[in-house]
C-alpha cells in the first residue's frame, strides 16, 4: 500500500495569501482533507502535516514527510498574483521536471483543466523547502489563483470535484492499472442544466461532481475500486429515482 503526505499549505500565523477577507490557508486545508479522504477510500494510507489550523514551517513539514515512510509528498496551495484578476490557472511546482513527481504533476493538471481551469503547467521551483528538503517525490500544488474570481468561482462550484482531480491524478500516476468504477447520472451539453443536476444530487448527500471532456458536461458519483461497491452507489441513486450507468 502507498503511503502519501498530504500538506495543507501555511497555517496558524501564517494565512498564505489573502484575498477580500478569503484566506489560503483555509481553502488549502479543506482542500487537502477531501483529496486525503479520496486516497484513503481507495486504499491509500495517509499522513497528514496538518488537520487543524496550526502552523509549522517549511523545513518542519519536510522533516514530517520524511520521517513518515512516505512514498510521496504531495504539498496543496493556492496561488496569487501582484495585480488581482490578471491571471487565472493551475500549475504544479516541482523540484526539477524529472521522474515521478512530473509525471504526478501533469496527471493532477490534465485532470483539473478538464474542470475549466487553465492549465499553466509543471514548473520547476527548487527554492522551495518542501521541496528542496524532502527525500522522496515531492510536488506542490496550486490550485488556482485565490486572487482570481474565475479560479475562485471554479473552486467553490465544486470543491468535491477539484480535490477528486487532484486526488485522481495521485491515482493514475501511482496505480496505473488499477480501473476506477464511476456512477454516472447525467451527461449534458448545456453547462447549466449539469449544473442544477449536481446540486440537487449534493443536497441529498452524494459526493457528486462535474468532469468535463469531448463537449460534454458528465455528472458522476464516486470513484471505486471494486465494481460491486460502484454497483451498491448505483442501486442507491436508482431507488431515489435517477437514471445510472456505470462507468471505467
């Protein structure tokens, strides 16, 4: 079983970047909480920096991955640009473009564009502690500009389905050959009516989320492993009425 570091970025004293009273810190906590989550149910052991608000520095959090038995060390962020609403994207920042860790990062970008950000790409960043000071794969995710209101409506449309891309990305990069069993409900061209599909599936407690790919909106529930826990989902979502289809 893989074992992985999940890092919320910043912490306690340290809010990150802020933005109209929004602070990274908080979205990159929750946000690491869901992807943890994800992994877990997939059968990935995880190790978190943090799972309240409290700060330890980069080298501190280094030192956490390392002493883990971790595979790898995977750092959640969100970006920030001097003029606000000038940029808007994801990229994932790496010690150097090489291995594993690059791989990692451009499956988590690839899936995150298909959620309509921009994908701005894997970047080499080894002046980072996080990731200058681990000794396994480690990368750092930034996921979108807190600065900008397009990443932020994106973000908040779905936090569900952002924390699954980056959660899947993880998954196709360290189990490859293992198919994910997905339950889709809805497939729409109309980005509204997917939309409306979503929220009511959330408001009856279904961990729903958008994917977009090929000019469709798929509205889809979970991400399983085993077939016959797909088909329990299933079976739930058609005694409230939807119409399913399974999905790899």
């Amino acid at each position: 079983m893989a074992r992985i570091v999940i890092d919320a970025g910043h912490g306690g004293r340290d809010y990150g970047a802020v933005y109209e009273g929004r602070r990274e810190k908080d979205d990159n906590l929750r946000l690491a909480m869901l992807v943890g989550d994800i992994l877990k149910q997939n059968g990935v052991d995880v190790v978190y920096t943090r799972t309240s608000d409290v700060y330890n520095t980069p080298l501190e959090k280094a030192r956490m991955g390392n002493e883990a038995g971790a595979d790898y060390f995977v750092s959640i962020h969100r970006n920030a640009f001097p003029t606000p609403n000038t940029v808007s994207g994801v990229e994932t920042l790496v010690y150097n473009d090489s291995g594993v860790k690059a791989e990692m990062a451009r499956n988590i970008n690839s899936n995150l564009e298909q959620l309509g950000f921009v994908n701005l790409g894997v970047k080499e960043r080894p002046d980072l502690a996080v990731l200058r000071r681990t000794q396994i794969p480690a990368l750092l995710v930034e996921a979108g500009f807190i600065d900008s209101n397009i990443d932020n409506e994106l973000l908040d449309r779905n936090y569900e389905a952002v924390a699954r891309a980056i959660a899947d990305g993880i998954l196709e990069t360290i189990q490859p050959e293992v198919p994910y069993y997905k339950v889709q409900v809805g497939l729409f061209r109309n980005e509204n009516n997917a939309n409306r599909l979503l929220e009511q599936l959330v408001s009856e407690g279904f961990p729903a989320y958008i994917n977009y790919a090929d000019g469709y909106y798929k509205v889809l529930v979970g991400a399983f492993q085993d077939l016959a826990q797909a088909r329990d989902q299933e079976q739930r979502l058609r005694d409230y009425g939807y119409e399913t289809v399974v999905v790899r």
